[in-house]
C-alpha cells in the first residue's frame, strides 16, 4: 500500500512538474476549456430556462377570453353561461376592466410609472378567465370562445409556448454548432500541450521503456496533466456562470417578478457538477489522443 | 542466457542487417561484439531488448521467448536486463542518486529497497561521494558510471552495453570495463558491443565478430582482430 501512495506521488509531482514548465501551453489550454464550457454553460442555462417558461405556461390550462367594449351587462351574463356549458370548462371568472388593470398595476410592481403615460384611459378589456380541466382541451375552447357574439379574441398560452419553442429550436441548434466547434478548439489544443509535454520528457519516457516501467505508469502523469487542464478550465467556467445567473436571477426578481426563473440552487450546481464532468473528460481525451499519436510504449 | 535460431533482419530499405544467425550465450558469460560500422551489431543489441524484431528465426533472452511476448510483457521482460549506451542518456536535472532511483522508482519499487540499493551500486561503481551532484558536474567517464549503476540497480541477470567507451579516453575505458568484469564476476552475463581494440585485447573475453550481418568469428578467448 506504501508502494502505491508513492506511486500516485510521484504521478502528482511529475503532473505539476510539468505543468509549470509548460506555464503558456497550459495557461491557453486552461483558458480556452473555460471560454469552450462557459458558452457550453450558458447555453445549457438558457435553455433549460426556457423549457422550464414552457412548461410552467403549459401547466396553466387557462383561457382568457376578451370580449368587446360595447357590451351591456345582460349579455355579459349571457356569454358567461355559454361559456361555462362548453365541454371542459371548469371554471368561468369575470374580470372587469378596472379590475384587470388594478392586478396588471400590481404585476408591474415598482414600474408602474410606464402607465401614467395612459392617463386616465384604461385599455384593457373586459374578459373572462376560464379553467380547463384538460390541457389537450384548451385549443378546443379557446376556438370555440372566438367564435361567439360579443368575443373579441380568445387567447391562450399556446402563441407564447410556440414562440419559446421557436426560440429554444434555434437556441439549441445555434448552440449545438458552436459547442461542437468550441470542445473541439479546447481539444486541439489540449493535445498540443500534451504532445508538447510528451516533447518535453521525451528522454525519461526513454529511459522508463528501458528499465521496464509499464506503459500505464509511463501514460498516467501525462492523462492526469490532461484532466486536470480541463478540469481547471471547467472551474473558471463555472465560476463565471455562477456569478452570472445569480446577477441575472437577482436582477430578474427585483423588476420582472413574474418570469419564471429556474431557482439557483440545486439547479446551479448541477449544470457545474456537468461542466466539471465535460471538461474532465475534454482533458482526458485530449491527452489520450496525443499519447496515442506522440508517446509510442 | 541469450538462444539466437535462425536469426535474420532485413530493413525496409532493403538493407540487410543480420542473416541468419544462429548463437547461445551462456549465464555468466561476458561477451564481446565486434565488427566494423554498420556490420549488424547494433541491430543485434537492439534485437535483445527487443527494440527490434527479427523478420524471422527465434530468440530467447533470459528465458523469455522474445517474439511471442504480448505488449503488455514487454516491460516485465525488460526489467530482467540492464542497457548501457554510448552516450550516457543520464537526466540532467537529476542528480546522480535521482537518476538511478529513478529506474528503480518507476518499476514502483519499495521506498527502502530503493535507498539501500542505490547506495549499494554506488558503492560498486565507486561513486558514493558524488551522490548529490549532476550530471553535468561529471565527467565521462563517471557519467558512465553513473549509467551502469543505473542498469544494474535493478538486479537484472543480463547487462547489455552498446558502445560503453565510445566517447571515453584509454584509461577511462580500461576502468568501465573493470566495472563490468566485477559486476561479470558476481554472475551477471555481459555483452558489450564495442570498437575499443585495446580492451577486447587486454580482456581475453569471448569475442563474437560480425560483418555484413554474418558471424564470422567466435573465440573463446579471442582478440579484436582488426587494424584500428
């Protein structure tokens, strides 16, 4: 046991050893597996962000339904039973307008001087806000509601939920090319350092294959020298993240409540906990493919 | 000790380095190899530690049949030999006792076996007192030194040198080869590859003669038998 605690010593040493004496290589190295991952990072936040805005519209299976301005209260009244006999409807609410702008006021919090601006106008509808029991059924209704007299427009979360899937579809695409792009950069480049590394010690890595030191011992310094580059790049990159969402969820939740933000813990420190395992794995890969080209044991 | 049967190697260039060559050597045996440049000798050498394969024929180094040994033996095979090159090949950042720890640490020998062993092949080599300086800081002849303590720390039962006193002056090469006689002496085969007349001369050793990848002498006790 003794033996094989100084074994993995003499692997550290030699690990840190060598990255000092490659101070540049392993400085650029480090610094492009952090830029490759905190895009990687963002990316991920983003739109596990907006699937979470999806959803959390999706589990609201309510129509809103506006209704024209020159309604007299009967046929109010009326349009309401309607409403409430359409097949899945579970819940029929009136919002006068008045109403509706009082709870818009409040939405708005500490920005409700961008209404002053309206005066004493009051632009929103009245409306109903009906409950489906069904979230398949909503379209239904919600076509159904347009189509009686005295309805201005019925209106659903599905134009928002298609315009987030619409932005994701691109975000994730987009993404997916520059990440590729980028963990190849930081893998290139990761195999520079090591094959320069391999360059380097050449002359003991000689002399071990002489003597008869195996090549699993011979690889290990430089396999770890990989990993810890990209795991020291996936710090960064996770620091930076970090530092970034929590100004971004502060920010969002003093102005834009109602933004349904994915809170930061645990979420935060899984997306790390994924960075470091990606960038661990960038290094290991790296230094495998340059021992497999430059170190012939 | 060392069974050649049949042993021939041709490169890929078409030269032909050894053809057909069929030779034992015996445990404890110390051997010279001579022959002129390019004659075959240093593919031979290499053919032991197996840093070259032979087209075809077989060869058996300490008991290891080396042309069926996976990847994965190689290193086991070779922890059984010490090598010895013209020039040295000491680490210059190392000190002298680092460098021969170092053979010993990378097979992950046991920390007190490492200290008691170098300090033992120092001894042998005549070097103790120079333990903590670098290589740079010594001369040929005792960097010499230093490698053959390096080859032998590891109790291999058969030492190969190849061209040991290339670059070393008379008296210095007389002296390396007192260090092998004595590590010879303690039962570990030699074989040295060499151009130096005058030691192979002085030695009365076995003498195996190569030229154009033929043996074309083995004396028991012979002599270099070539105009230098």
């Amino acid at each position: 046991m003794a033996m094989r605690i100084r074994t993995f010593e003499y692997f550290i040493r030699e690990t840190f050893i060598s990255l000092r004496r490659n101070g540049l290589m392993s400085f650029a190295s480090i610094s492009t597996v952090a830029l490759s991952l905190l895009i990687l990072g963002l990316f991920l936040v983003i739109v596990l962000n907006l699937n979470h805005m999806i959803s959390t519209v999706e589990s609201q299976v309510q129509v809103s339904i506006y209704l024209q301005d020159d309604l007299k209260e009967k046929d109010i009244r009326q349009l309401g039973t309607e409403i409430s006999q359409m097949p899945g409807v579970t819940a029929v609410n009136f919002v006068d307008k008045n109403e509706a702008l009082q709870k818009f006021k409040k939405r708005l919090g500490d920005q409700q001087g961008l209404l002053t601006a309206l005066g004493d106008t009051n632009p929103l509808p009245n409306a109903f806000e009906i409950k489906v029991d069904k979230p398949e059924r909503v379209k239904a209704v919600a076509t159904a509601a347009s189509k009686l007299k005295g309805v201005e427009k019925a209106r659903f979360g599905q134009e928002v939920i298609e315009q987030l899937f619409r932005i994701t579809r691109m975000l994730r695409i987009g993404g997916f090319v520059l990440i590729i792009f980028l963990a190849l950069a930081a893998l290139f480049i990761v195999v520079n350092t090591i094959r320069i590394t391999v360059f380097a010690r050449r002359k003991e890595i000689g002399i071990m294959k002489y003597v008869g030191a195996t090549d699993w011992f011979i690889r290990w310094p430089f396999l770890l020298e990989g990993m810890l580059l990209g795991f020291g790049g996936s710090l960064i990159a996770v620091f930076f993240l970090s530092q970034a969402y929590s100004a971004l969820t502060n920010q969002i939740y003093k102005t834009l409540t109602f933004l349904p933000l994915i809170p930061k813990y645990p979420f935060l420190t899984n997306v790390s906990i994924v960075l470091m395992i990606i960038g661990t794995c960038i290094g290991a890969l790296g230094s495998s493919i340059s021992l497999k080209r430059f170190l012939k044991v | 000790m060392i069974k050649m049967i049949g042993v021939s190697k041709t490169y890929s260039n078409g030269c032909v380095a050894l053809s057909n060559i069929s030779i034992g050597i015996d445990k404890g045996d110390f051997v010279f190899l001579v022959g002129p440049s390019g004659a075959g000798k240093s593919t031979f050498i290499k053919m032991l530690f197996r840093e070259i394969l032979p087209d075809s024929g077989q060869l058996f180094v300490n008991g290891h049949n080396v042309l069926a040994l996976s990847n994965a033996e190689v290193p086991f095979f070779r922890r059984t030999l010490g090598i010895v090159f013209q020039d040295y090949r000491l680490l210059p950042n190392r000190t002298v006792h680092e460098n021969i720890a170092f053979a010993m640490e990378v097979i992950e020998a046991p920390h007190r076996e490492v200290q008691k062993q170098v300090n033992y092949v120092l001894d042998l080599v005549g070097l103790r007192g120079k333990a903590r300086e670098y290589p740079a800081q010594l001369s040929g002849g005792e960097q010499q030194r230093v490698a053959i303590a390096r080859a032998i720390v590891n109790k291999p039962s058969l030492v190969i040198a190849d061209e040991p006193t290339g670059n070393l002056d008379p008296d210095t090469s007389w002296e390396i080869m007192k260090i092998f006689s004595r590590i010879n002496r303690s039962g570990t085969t030699v074989l040295a590859a060499t151009h130096d007349k005058a030691v192979v001369d002085a030695m009365k050793k076995r003498v195996i003669a190569i030229e154009c990848g033929r043996i074309v002498r083995d004396d028991v006790k012979g002599a270099y038998g070539y105009e230098n």
